[in-house]
C-alpha cells in the first residue's frame, strides 16, 4: 500500500516544468553558469562550482567548458522590475573570482610546462584585457529586449546602444589590436613565409574576438524576434477567423428562436470550424475526396436541418469524372435521406481501397420498397443509378420499409 | 448494483449536461473539471467507470487514464470528446482507454456505451472504426508482429459495419454472428491498437495532427 501510494508524487516530480539553462543573474560568482547548471539539473551551485574547479585541472578542461557555456547559455529573463537589474554590476565576489580563475589556469599552463612564454603572453593578456573591456558591460544583459533594426547596424553601434562610453571603446579596441601589434613585431624573427600566415590568422582572431560576440548576439535575437513575430501573425490570423465565423454564429444563435435552427447553425459551424483547425495542406490538383465529401456533408446538413456523420477512410484526388459523379450520387442519396428518412441522422461512410472507391449513405428512417417507387419519380434512378453506370459504377439500394435505408455507390479506379 | 459512473471534464455546463443525462439509468458518485481534482477525486471514490474528456490543460485525459492506472488497474475510462484530431483520440486510447464517443452521442446510447465498458467491451463510435481502418489500411511492407499489427478480414468488416453507422446489434445481424462475437472482434480491433507498435499508427496520428 505504502509502495503504491509513493506514485502521483513520483509522476509529479517527473512532468513538473525544468527550468531550461540559462545564467543565474542572481547568484553568481563569475558568469552565473554554475548558478544556472544547478538550477536546470536541480543541483546545489556549489557543487557545480567545485565540478568546474576540478575538470579545470584535467587539463584546462572545465575552463573551456565555462566559456563555452559563458557564451552559449542565455541568460536568464528579466521578469523582475528594472530595480533587480542593478545587480548587473560586478560584484566584488565576482571579480575576486574571476582573478582567481585566471591565476589558476595560468599557474596550471606554467606547472603542466605549457607556458608558452612573455612573447606569446602578453599578446594575448592584453587582447583579452580588451576584449573585457569592450565587452564586459556591453553584454546581452541590458540589451535585451530592446533592440531595433538600427542597432543591428554595426559592432561601434550595438556597442552604443548599449551605453557603453566612448573611452571604453577606444581603451578595449586599443589593447585587443595592441596584443595584435606586440605579437606580431614579436615573432617577426621567425621565417618570413610563416609571417604572412600568421598575420592573417591573428587579424581575424582580432577581428573575431571584437565582432564575434556582437554576431552571435545580432543572430540570436533576431532569430527571437522572427519567432515571435511569426506567433503573433499566426494569433492575429486565428482572431480574424474566430471573430468572422463563431462570433458571428454565436450572435446569430442568440436571435434564433427556433430550436431545430440554432442546433443547424451550431452544427454547420461546428463542422467549419473543425475543418478550419483540423485541415490539412490544400491539394496540388485541387480537391480531395476527403474534403468534397465535408462539404457536401456540411451543405445538406445546413439546408435540411439534419446530422450528416461523414467519415472518409483514405483519401486521393477527385480529378476525372468518374470520382465527381461518385461525389455527385452520394451527395443526392444523402439528400434523399435528410429529406424522406423522417429521422435526424445520415450516416455518410466513403472508402478508398486498392482498386475501387466504395462510398455508403444509409439512414435509419422510414425505408421504401425500392420495386415500388412510381416512374415519375426519377430521382433515383437518374441521379444515383444511372449516374455510376455511365462512368462504369454500380448503385445499390438497400431498403425495407420501417427498417432504413442504405444506398451502397462502387467504382473501379485504376490503379498507379 | 448500479454501475457506478464519474464525469472528468474542464467544461462546467457539459459536466452538468452529461450528469443530468446519465443519472438516470446509472449512479453518478463526482465530477472533475482538472486533471489533478480529477486524479485524486477517482483514487478516493473508486467508480467503475470514468467518463473522461480528451483534451484538458494540464496533461489532457491521457495523464488521469496514466496516474490512476498506476494505482488502480480496475478503473475503467470511456472518452468522450469534441476532439477530431486523430492524434489525441488514438493517444487517449493507446493509454488506456476503453473507448471513444463523440459528443453529439444520444444519452441513451451514451448510457449504452457507459454500460458496455464496465462490462470489459470496448466502444467504437463510427469516427474512431473509420480513424482505425484509416491507420491500419495503409499497406505495411514488413509487420514486427502479424498478430498485432495487422487487422483480420473479419474485424475489418466489423469496424467498416460500424463507420457506416451499424450499432453492434445490426452488425450481428447482417455478419449472421451473435452481439457477442461483435463485441469479441472489437475488443481484440482495441487490444491491437493499444498494443501494436507499427510505426505507421503513430506517424499516421501525427500527419493528421492539429497544424
């Protein structure tokens, strides 16, 4: 008892919403990753922080995995008032750890015998001073939420949009073609063929670290932005429908006294709407069986103030005359029906098979002695009957007096 | 005994409207309008049948069918819905359910398929034999299992009986086999759709889904 009562709580936990990953804004000691990790997997922060630590020593491992995550995770929405971003300014927990990372890596290269020397290191300190510089408070933090197209202009724009001083710009721009500089002139004594190279390889990591966050971060929004556009249209659309079609039956429906009327419009609407949410991609050729089997269904119900059930169990293309005069007999046979059954309901069934298309009306009204209807009326035999043999069909009409009646429509298709 | 009936569904007026229409025949012990009322509402009375609707917020009819089975296998769950998305009527009855009924059902013969459930048959409305023969129709070049994924010439005679609007008893009547061998074809018809995992069930489901 005990065992099974452990249930609902286990199926709860299971479908309760995770949050998605995305950096803490809240609790964070250098990018507010490990913050966001533990929400998502519901881990303790420090944990994942103590994870990173030491992944950071296989290798460097961890760091790399940081950044990453630095740059790839979102970071978390702002729902709060514009008085929780203040946190936004670095913290001085957050700028101790920041230092302490970088000692660490750098102690960790110069011990591992990595240590790629001052020629190489001071480059890159410098590039990367630079690059924290420019972009350390122009991140996506303030950002959000309210680009235009004009910020989408350039990298000096962006970066003014997002309020960040001109002096920074200059300061982080000077050092990151600094490091550029330093290293260069600093390897120009290697061989002369491997400089060209270089200086190529360096001025597009140059131009990478300037630019590349501004275009990941252009992408990144503008893929939002056409996301959200394209749900709004899809709700503006759905709006104009309901508001032309339900809303207009429901008024009509409030004016109607008649209660076989209401339970009609309520019928025909209920059918449109249904085809209206449940369609699929509109045909190459034009119409399917499927749909001219709705619409008939839907118009016979409507002017005769019955219930058409129509079901249609595979589908094709009604594109030669035979498949139209099939449509056609069927539709006059369940007209017969709404109008001399005497009951409410028609059952419209239409089959699509290998080699034949097979379609059935059947009511369970008052029947007829199919050998007794007199020769003036030629409803049936001209529309339904002989309509199915001219394109090499059959109609067949089940009926019995007080027992329903079936009309029963076949026709051979070619097969493809 | 009287069969004991509960109704889940989140529209107020309709629950009312099914309660007035089956209270006279069956004994109707609550009603929910969540998924969660309804789940735990179901544990504490224990009905022997749950008219259940199709699509709720908050995990829809398949999530009750799903807690309440992990805890009472017995209940059983009859769907009843305005929903024509073929992919919700065959999820709601790959979890569980015994059958689907249309909402412009009668009450008598929603009474009827009421009563038909808690015997342990199951209830095919002419929409859900026409969405069974749409799914097994298509051709399968290599069936897993014969047994399960494949309709036999006799059930498919029966669902196309019921897609054209035979109740159980006329079908009997013009296949000259007794109600209760109607009620065994579709019982297995169900068992196979529950169970089958021909991936052109769910791939069929899918392209008919709501857009």
């Amino acid at each position: 008892m005990e065992e099974m009562d452990t249930h609902p709580a286990a199926a709860g936990l299971a479908t309760a919403p995770r949050p998605s990953l995305q950096r803490s804004r809240s609790d964070r000691v250098v990018g507010g990753v490990a913050a966001g990790i533990g929400g998502h997997l519901g881990l303790d922060p420090l944990v994942v922080r103590i994870a990173f630590v030491v992944l950071a020593f296989a290798a460097g491992f961890g760091v790399v995995v940081y950044l990453l995550l630095w740059l790839l995770a979102p970071s978390e929405a702002t729902d709060a008032p514009s008085s929780a971003r203040v946190v936004a300014r670095p913290t001085r927990q957050q700028l101790l750890g920041t230092a302490l990372v970088l000692a660490g890596v750098l102690t960790l290269l110069w011990i591992a015998g990595l240590w790629f020397g001052w020629g190489l290191g001071w480059p890159v300190s410098l590039a990367a001073i630079g690059f924290a510089v420019l972009w350390a408070r122009s991140g996506g933090e303030e950002g959000h939420g309210r680009w235009d197209l004009r910020s989408f202009g350039s990298p000096l724009e962006a970066m003014m949009g997002n309020r960040v001083s001109a002096p920074r710009i200059v300061l982080g721009s000077v050092l990151i073609l600094g490091g550029m500089a330093v290293f260069l002139a600093a390897t120009t004594s290697l061989s002369a063929a491997a400089n060209v190279v270089l200086a190529v390889v360096v001025t597009v990591g140059g131009l990478a670290l300037l630019a590349g966050p501004w275009f990941w971060r252009v992408a990144t929004e503008l893929m939002d932005e056409r996301n959200s556009r394209v749900r709004s249209e899809a709700r503006a659309e759905m709006a104009a429908h309901l508001h032309d079609s339900v809303l207009q039956t429901l008024a009509l429906i409030q004016r109607s006294s008649e209660p076989k009327e209401m339970a009609s419009l309520a019928r025909t609407q209920e059918r449109e709407l249904r085809a209206w949410l449940y369609s699929r991609a509109p045909s190459i050729h034009g119409v399917t069986l499927r749909d001219a089997i709705d619409e008939m269904a839907g118009r016979v119900e409507r002017d005769n103030l019955v219930k058409v059930e129509a079901i249609v169990v595979g589908d094709l293309d009604v594109d030669d005359e035979g498949l139209r005069a099939l449509v056609a007999a069927c539709s006059e046979a369940t007209l017969n029906a709404a109008r001399h059954s005497g009951v409410d309901d028609v059952s419209v069934y239409v089959e699509v098979e290998e080699g034949q298309v097979s379609a059935f009306v059947r009511d369970e009204g008052a029947g007829f002695d199919p050998g007794s209807v007199p020769h003036d009326r030629r409803g049936i035999a001209d529309s339904i009957v002989r309509r199915m043999e001219l394109h090499g069909g059959t109609a067949e009409i089940r009926s019995e007096a007080g027992r329903g009646t079936e009309v029963v429509l076949r026709l051979a298709r070619p097969k493809r | 005994m009287s069969v004991r009936v509960f109704i889940v569904d989140d529209h107020e007026l309709f629950r009312s409207g099914v309660r007035a229409e089956l209270s006279a025949g069956l004994e109707i012990v609550g009603d929910a309008g969540t998924v969660d009322e309804a789940i735990s509402a179901i544990l504490a009375t224990e009905p022997d049948v749950v008219v259940l609707d199709v699509h709720m917020p908050g995990g829809g009819g398949r999530r009750v069918i799903e807690a309440v089975h992990a805890e009472r296998p017995g209940i059983r769950f009859l769907a009843l819905s305005v929903s024509d998305a073929a992919e919700d009527v065959i999820d709601v009855i790959r979890a569980g359910a015994r059958g689907y009924v249309t909402k412009s059902i009668s009450p008598a013969e929603l009474d009827l398929a009421v009563r038909r459930v808690h015997d342990g048959d199951a209830v095919f409305s002419p929409r859900l034999a026409g969405f069974v023969l749409d799914a097994f129709g298509r051709a399968a070049p290599e069936p897993l299992d014969p047994e399960l994924d494949l309709l036999s010439a006799r059930e498919r005679e029966v669902l196309r009986y019921i897609a054209r609007g035979y109740a159980y008893k006329e079908v009997a009547h013009e296949l000259g086999i007794s109600i209760k061998t109607v009620e065994t074809h579709v019982s297995a018809v169900l068992r196979k759709l529950q169970l089958s995992s021909r991936y052109e069930l769910s791939r069929w489901a899918a392209d008919r889904r709501l857009i």
